[in-house]
C-alpha cells in the first residue's frame, strides 16, 4: 500500500473497525429486561474504594452500560459525580467476578445431585460469574454433539449464571476425527480426559495415543485438552485395603490407596505428549492444563521443567487442597474424600508456595457433589463413599480466609479465579475490570465473617455434604453481576434466571 492511499484508508479502516466493535459488544450482550436484574437500569456506575483492575486495586467507579463495562475511572475523576444511577459500595471490595472452570453441573440424568437451577444460583451467591461444566456425572455424558445439546438443552432458562462446556475425550471418539470435529463445532470450550477410571460408566479412561489424538484435532480450533492426570498403580497397600487389614473408616486408609505415584506417573506419561504442543510442534496451537494437582513433589517438579521447555501447559490447584491437611481429617468424615485426595499439611503448604509463586496457575471448585446416602455417611466408609467435594458457593471465601495468612493479595486472587481462568476457557471478554469486558463482578466485603451452619442458606443440592459445613469463614459476597444484571443481592436472586450458554463458535 503507497504512503498516501494508506492515510486514506487508516481512518475509514478505523470508523469501520468502531461501528464492527459497537455492533459486536450490542449483540454479544442479552439486554437486561427488568426482571433479569435487581437492578433497574441498563446504565449504571459501580463505585467502591477497592476496585480490582489489572493495574492494581483503584479508588473510583466503574461505568456499566448494555452489559458491559464502558469506562473505569479513578476517583480524582470526577465525570462520574454528575451521573445519576449510582451504587456505592463504600469499601467492599468489586472484583471480577469468578470464573469457575471446574464444576460438575449434573443435570440432566443425576438433577437429584446438582442441578442448573440450583448450581448457578450457589454460583451467584458465591460471585461466581462463568461457569464450565464437566462432562461426566450428568448422564449421558457430554462426549458427542448429541449429547452437548442435551446439555444446552437442560441448562436453557435455569441458568442465573454463564454457563460454558467441557466436551469429554473418550476412546469412543478419540480416533474418530468427524465426531471430535463434531463436538468442537457444536461449540464445547475444549475436551476433558481421564488418565484414570473416571468412576462413571460412560466415561470411560484414556491413554496416551488417545490423549496425542486428541490434542491434533484441538489444535485446529485452539482449545485445551484438561487431563485427570492419575494412573492407576499396583500398590501394597491397595490390597491391604481391599483385604481389610486397614480401617475403611480411617482417612489414611484411602490416602494410601491413591498415592502420590498415581500423579507424577500419570504427569510423566502426559508430558511426553504434550510436547506435541510446542511452537512449531504437531499440535501447536493446542494446550493442556492439568486439572486439581494435589501433589507438590515429582509432579511440580515434572510440570515446571515442561513449562520452562516451551510445553503449552497449565494447571490447577482447589481450594480443598488448600484448607485442609489428612491429619486433621476424622475418621469417617467421608464428606472430605475426593481424588486425588487431600495429603498432608506440609504437601499443602507446598501447594500454597507454588500458587503464590505462580507455578500453579489457577483455582477451581471441582464442586462434584452427590446425594448424602452416596457419602455413606452411616458407615463412614472411605473407599466406598463418592469421591467428590462439594464447595461452590464457597470458594471465594475459603480461599480469602485460608489464604489470608500466606499474604494473598486481591490482584492474585482475581488472577487465580477470574484472569486465567478466562483465558483457558477463550473467553476474552470477561475475567477483567476493564472497558469493553462484560460487566461480570463480584462485591464483596473481606473481613466480614459468617458460620456455615444450618442457618446459613445454601443453595447448591444437598448442603449437608459440603466439606466446609461447621467451618467459620470470612468474605461475604454482598452482589453479584452477570453482564450488568444484579444476580444476586445479600440473600435475593433476580426473578428470572437470565444467563446464557457459552459456546465457541
Ligand atoms: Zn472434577
């Protein structure tokens, strides 16, 4: 282009590049219609004197219009004071809101577990924003283009949150190129496989030429692949178990039968074809992150050699593993058994040292609920219990208040639940404090501090099971937003449940 036509073109390319973003953002956002909202504006302006931004935590407003966030101005501005529709949050913190990339939604086919309903409503409560929902537990499982629009289906107009999916990576169609295409196209965020039996029957485990597949046909359409990364091995103690010479109600009992081996045998095995995601590698353009790592030793180690290697890789730590230690689990308080389980207090002070440092990037729930008869709680038996934890809609406190004395700072707690997050899923537009994201925020208060006991209301299924039940907290969410609607406001949920699916196109 010659010097002069391009002064020419640069300023139509710019008005063109404008009306394209203007149309984009008024079509990307469903209006609020008033009963979406405990709000009843479309535009609107958020102050508080602790705004989360990229930047760094501001004093100022936040300019909310259609959904989105128009403008963040700091205090010493002062255009937000002549506008009207103003809420003051005084101190309360606004943050963006959680982006939960693990969440086991389990409708349709387990609904008696959790639901859409009630998942998004504990989310809401919880100021989480986005949800993406595992592929199993629900039956059938996600793991086809049929089986996603039975999910889509279900979640349509019970959703008081954004609601995204994970498509599973099963050996059914993980050498069969046109269904993963098929179920990408249909628009899942990317695919979830299992090194290990899943516990669910028509989720089936994969293995490592499964999981190179699968990694080639999601590095055409740049998606991850999230890998359960334990492997099953033989070990003394196995059978011990199984031969009754430990007690089953004995949290150790259980400990020693999913070591930490499982993990870095697993982590070993997957490092080897992660590989194939590096620049200039066979799947460059695919990335696989490593989903609730809960040992600290051979597999941190292995995980940080890979990243410094050129891997495209990620990982995952939950709160779970960040609260409690085994010594402290009592015997038969089979609320607390998930997988890989929860080890002990020096393991879990290692996990707070790696988040803080930043080799691991991210937290999520994996709130995987079930019934309570399912957690034996009348025989407290360890290893016949449903391994799953159930925390969703309290996992912004749990992490403030356990990580208050690792000097956790609100800047990483929204690069850990909201920033990273978003970038894993592709979601581009939420995640951050900034003009022309959603207007998808948390406020909450950090020293407020509250009982989880019966007067408590819950709004996920089954709250009996929570792990955190009879756990003093602090972090009290007071509002929540999705896209500009008021979702959830100290103890009301909007009247209707106005959030969307998510599904890449
Ligand atoms: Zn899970």
């Amino acid at each position: 282009m010659d010097f002069l036509l391009g002064w020419r073109v640069f300023p139509l390319l710019t008005l063109l590049a404008s009306f394209l973003f203007f149309f984009y953002m008024k079509t990307s956002s469903k209006p609020s219609n008033s009963e979406c909202s405990l709000l009843p504006h479309d535009r609107f302006w958020i102050l508080s004197n602790n705004i989360v931004t990229p930047t760094g935590v501001i004093s100022g407003a936040v300019e909310v219009r259609g959904g989105n966030i128009i403008s963040v101005v700091n205090k010493e501005n002062q255009q937000w004071k002549i506008k009207s529709n103003v809420v003051d949050y005084g101190d309360a913190v606004v943050m963006p809101g959680l982006i939960d990339v693990h969440a086991h939604i389990d409708e349709p086919g387990r609904t008696e577990w959790e639901g859409f309903s009630s998942g998004t409503k504990a989310a809401a409560a919880g100021g989480v924003t986005t949800l993406i929902d595992m592929p199993l537990n629900s039956y059938p499982s996600t793991v086809s283009e049929e089986t996603l629009k039975l999910k889509v289906d279900a979640a349509e107009d019970k959703i008081y949150v954004d609601v995204g999916f994970w498509g599973g990576l099963v050996p059914d169609n993980a050498f069969n190129r046109s269904a993963l295409e098929g179920l990408l196209k249909a628009g899942v965020l990317g695919l979830k496989s299992f090194m290990c039996p899943s516990g669910i029957n028509d989720f089936p485990m994969t293995n490592a030429s499964h999981i190179k597949e699968g990694l080639n046909v999601l590095a055409k359409y740049k998606r991850p692949l999230l890998v359960h990364a334990e492997v099953e091995l033989d070990s003394e103690s196995d059978s011990e178990a199984s031969d009754g010479i430990n007690d089953v109600r004995s949290y150790s009992t259980y400990l020693k039968t999913r070591p930490p081996s499982w993990e870095a045998a697993a982590i070993r095995e997957l490092l080897a074809v992660t590989k194939d995601t590096r620049t200039g590698g066979p799947s460059e353009g695919s990335h696989v992150h490593i989903v609730h790592l809960s040992d600290t030793r051979a597999s941190l180690d292995m995980i940080k050699g890979a990243k410094s290697s050129g891997d495209s890789l990620s990982v995952e730590t939950c709160p779970h593993y960040l609260a409690f230690s085994s010594e402290e689990i009592q015997d038969g308080d089979t609320r607390m058994k998930c997988s890989p389980p929860i080890r002990d207090s020096a393991n879990r002070e290692r996990l707070w040292d790696a988040l803080t440092e930043g080799h691991i990037d991210m937290l999520s729930s994996d709130h995987s609920p079930t019934v309570p008869e399912l957690k034996r709680f009348d025989e407290g038996d360890f290893l016949k219990a449903w391994g799953g934890i159930s925390s969703l809609q309290y996992v912004l406190p749990v992490t403030w208040s356990y990580g208050r004395k690792y000097g956790i700072t609100l800047n990483q707690l929204a690069s850990w639940w909201s920033e990273r997050p978003a970038k894993l899923a592709g979601q581009d537009l939420k995640g951050s404090i900034v003009s022309g994201s959603h207007a998808d925020i948390v406020v909450w208060e950090p020293d407020t501090e509250f009982e989880l006991d019966d007067n408590h209301t819950a709004y996920h299924k089954n709250p009996s099971i929570s792990a955190y039940m009879g756990k003093r907290l602090s972090g009290k969410v007071l509002a929540t937003f999705v896209r500009g609607n008021l979702v959830y406001k100290e103890g009301q949920h909007a009247p209707v449940a106005c959030g969307v699916p998510i599904l890449a196109k």
